[in-house]
C-alpha cells in the first residue's frame, strides 16, 4: 500500500490532498499542486489529467518544488506502481506492431544501441514486471512507465516525437 500527498504550493504549503491509490485527475481536490510528499510506496506523477503528458517517476521521499529539478510545473494524475516480487520480462521490437528485430529483455539496458545495434524501438511487449523506458541512453530524458501488456506502437500512444533507447526494471519496494 502506497500514500502519496499532494499540496498546492511549493515546500509542502497550502492545501492538501491524500492518495493511496491511481488518481486520473485531483484538480477537483486541488486548484494546482507544485509540491509533494512519497511516505510509502513507488508512484508515477503526470503532468495533465489521466495519466497523460510528460511523466515523472517518485519514490519515497519530499519534492518541495518541481521546477527546480526541471520537472514539470504541475502534477495533474498519479498511478500507484504496485510492487512486483517476480521475474522481469520485455520483448522490445524495431518497428510498430512487433516489427522489425527483436530482443528479448529480462534485466536492465543503458543503451538499445550499444547492446542490440537497434537504433529505434517502436513498440514492445511486457510480459513480467514493470519497467520505465527512457528516450535516451543511459537512463535520461523523458521517461515512460511500463506496465504488463502490449503496446504496438508507441507513436499511436502519443509518442510521436520520442525515441526509446534504455530501458529499467522497477524493483524497489520503495
């Protein structure tokens, strides 16, 4: 079980409002939020309603002010990252729908293009685990979290403009 509190000022002032859960959109809680506190549990934060826009991965832990760790000026939605005990396992594809090269995954990789020689991944399939996938190597840039299922194509989720090219396990209990 995770908690999570959103407040809407920056360093934790304000109004506040409490979540132990996914939220798709608490703006009819608060007017804004710009600050917030991780007491138990991994979460991914969004910028704008359900579970949309850029993506920030929190776990425990104080966020006094976003924008000075160049995060997003406002959280909109949350998603609780359930914890996963078990193994990991992703198949990433070159192409849309499962096309192109494809490797198999089951730890983390800092770089798709070092390891595979891929220099694009465009659609994957979780089979175990969580994962965030990131648009440049070694963890950095925006990122995207994971969940079991299929995504056939990255561009069709909103992707357009971004290229996936390492990707993490989430293992912590946090």
């Amino acid at each position: 079980m995770g908690k999570i509190i959103f407040y809407e000022d920056r360093n934790f002032g304000g109004r506040y409002y409490e979540c132990s859960s996914d939220c798709p959109d608490f703006g009819s809680y608060l007017n804004r939020c710009h600050s917030c506190r991780v007491e138990s549990g991994c979460w991914m934060v969004y910028d704008r309603p359900n579970y949309m826009g850029n993506q920030y991965f929190l776990r425990r832990g104080e966020y006094s002010d976003y924008s000075r760790w160049g995060m997003f000026d406002t959280i909109r939605s949350c998603r609780m990252i359930p914890m996963h005990t078990g193994s990991f396992r992703m198949r990433i594809y070159e192409r849309e729908h499962f096309g192109g090269q494809m490797y198999e995954l089951m730890d983390d990789c800092d770089s798709i293009m070092d390891r595979y020689r891929m220099s694009d991944c465009q659609s994957c399939h979780v089979m175990d685990g969580h994962w965030l996938m990131y648009e440049q190597p070694h963890y950095r840039g925006r990122m995207v979290y994971l969940r079991p299922g299929e995504y056939r194509s990255f561009r069709d989720m909103g992707y357009i403009n971004m290229r996936f090219m390492s990707m993490r396990r989430i293992m912590e209990s946090c």
